[in-house]
C-alpha cells in the first residue's frame, strides 16, 4: 500500500480547514465587488471542474480521480 492507507492528524485536518476558511473568508470580506465575485468563481470551478471533466470520459477510462488528492 501506499499513502492511502495513512490517516492524516487530526490537528493536521484542523490546521488546514482553518487555512482554508480564512483564506475564503479573506477573500470574500474583500471591499471590491470584483475581488468577491472572483472568489466565488474559484471556489465553483474547484468544486464543479474536477468531477464534470471526470465524467466526461469515465466510461472510456474508468475513475480515476481521488478527492483526497
């Protein structure tokens, strides 16, 4: 086996989550309209991209993205 079978930390999940958020909410309480909408957008694309690119050729190559990574 290789890394997948090793369970991060829970401080190590918590240190990053709490990264993550602030660096969302940052952004977000941002005064320019752009800088808001340009958070929003990312944040779509992060979430909808990887599984409908998957989903495009899933049957010709099977699964082959992990959320993990």
């Amino acid at each position: 086996m290789d890394w997948l079978d090793a369970p991060a930390l829970g401080a190590v999940m918590i240190f990053w989550n709490c990264a993550f958020a602030a660096i969302i909410l940052g952004g977000l309480a941002a005064r320019r309209l752009h800088s808001r909408i340009a958070v929003w957008l990312v944040m779509v694309a992060v979430i909808v991209l990887p599984p409908t690119l998957q989903g495009q050729v899933v049957s010709e190559l099977g699964h082959f993205w992990q959320g993990r990574y």
